[in-house]
C-alpha cells in the first residue's frame, strides 16, 4: 500500500532526526570522553564542530537520500503529490554531486557561519561534557527536521519534472485560456504518456496577462483550471 506524502515526509524527517541525534552523541562522547570540559574556542575545540553539524546532515541527507526517494516516488510506493512547488525547487541542479555540493554551501551560508557566531557571540568560554553531548544533540535534531523535508521536497520536484508534469521550458506550455469572468488566464502543461496527472500538477499557479506567475488563491480558479485542461486535452 503506497504511503501518503505527509506521512512520509514527517516518518523520514523524524526517524532521520533520532537516528542522527543517536550517532552524534555517541560520536561526541566517544571523541571528548576523556576531557571534563571542552572549550568553544582556542585550539581542540567543540564550536567548530558543533557549528558544522548542518553543513554534514545537508551533505549527507542530500548524497545518501535523494536516489532513493526519487525512486520511491516514481515506483509509487509513496504518493507524489501533483501541486505545484516553489520556483526555487525545480531551478535545483538536477546531478547529484552537483545538488549535493550546492546544498552543502548553503547550509554553510546559512546555518553553519551564523551558527559559529552565536556560539562566538555567547562569551561562553567551555562546555561540560553532558552540556556538548546535549547542545549535539539539540543542533542535530533541528537541522535535521529543518533539512530532511527540503531534500524530499526537492525530489518531488526531480519527480515531476521528469514526469513531464511541470517543467520551465516554453514548449511544455499547452494553452492559455482567458476567463473572462475574473480577467485571468490559465496555464496547462502538456499532457505526458508518463505523467499521471498532467494538467493537476500545474493546480495551484495562474498567469496574468503578462505572463508573470502568481498562486490562485480562490477554490473558482481550480475548478477553471481543470475545465481548461480538459478541453485543451480533448482538442490535441
């Protein structure tokens, strides 16, 4: 039986979080067993390491993650949801090496350099031994839960694309029908032999007359939406 996306999302995300949490504090007090207290700064120290915990779950989640889930969305075995996703997941770069070093330097940018200055900015000087095990663990349980949905996300739309669903070449767009009730226009993809619901996977997004995209906010614009598609179907 095929499992539904939120169900997924949420089983991996905090199954991943416990495993990752688990391994951390093992590895943190395997690596610091021997000392009482561990410095945030200076030479040997933990903040370093504690800063680049986000940095080695997006490399990870990223390199170890995406085939699978693509595969399992593809295969059916958890249900891809046909809405539309945020511009930025389909802009990403489709290899994985390459993927995986682009959400390495932004974990980077974004989580790991501000997370070094807060510990910076703290004036602590040392943590106890419990007190580095916990702080791992706390950093590696919300990067985890923060990172591991955007990697499934960003497979989803690996998947749609690939379907034939979505896809940002000009040539995937069908037809544009004005509805002259609400002076919008709609957009539908090009149906796909391989993509099970070619025309749903654009619900959620509209363009105004000068082609720029917006998210249809009003349960009508859907229901236009489908007719559009059908028929532009039925034409082609």
């Amino acid at each position: 039986m095929a499992t539904s996306f939120k169900r997924f999302v949420i089983t991996q995300a905090v199954v991943i979080a416990a495993f990752n949490a688990g391994m951390n504090a093992f590895y943190t007090w395997w690596l610091w067993s021997s000392r009482e207290e561990l410095p945030l700064r200076g030479a040997d120290n933990i903040g370093v390491d504690l800063a680049m915990t986000p940095v080695f779950i997006a490399v990870l989640s990223t390199l170890l993650g995406t085939m699978a889930i693509r595969q399992k969305l593809r295969d059916g075995r958890v249900v891809a949801p046909a809405r539309a996703l945020p511009a930025a997941l389909y802009a990403a770069p489709q290899g994985l090496l390459q993927r995986t070093t682009v959400f390495g330097i932004t974990a980077t940018a974004m989580l790991s350099i501000p997370l070094w200055m807060m510990l910076r900015a703290s004036g602590i000087e040392a943590l106890p031994l419990s007190d580095a095990i916990l702080s791992k663990v706390a950093i590696t349980v919300a990067m985890s839960l923060l990172i591991v949905p955007l990697v499934i996300l960003t497979a989803l739309a690996d998947v749609q694309l690939g379907n034939g669903c979505i896809s940002t070449a000009p040539s995937t767009v069908l037809a544009i029908r004005s509805n002259s009730s609400s002076a919008k226009t709609v957009i539908c993809c090009r149906p796909n032999a391989s993509c099970r619901r070619p025309c749903s996977a654009m619900a959620g997004r509209n363009v105004s007359s000068s082609t720029a995209a917006r998210p249809i906010t009003r349960p009508s614009d859907l229901a236009i939406l489908k007719t559009a598609c059908e028929i532009d179907r039925d034409e082609h």
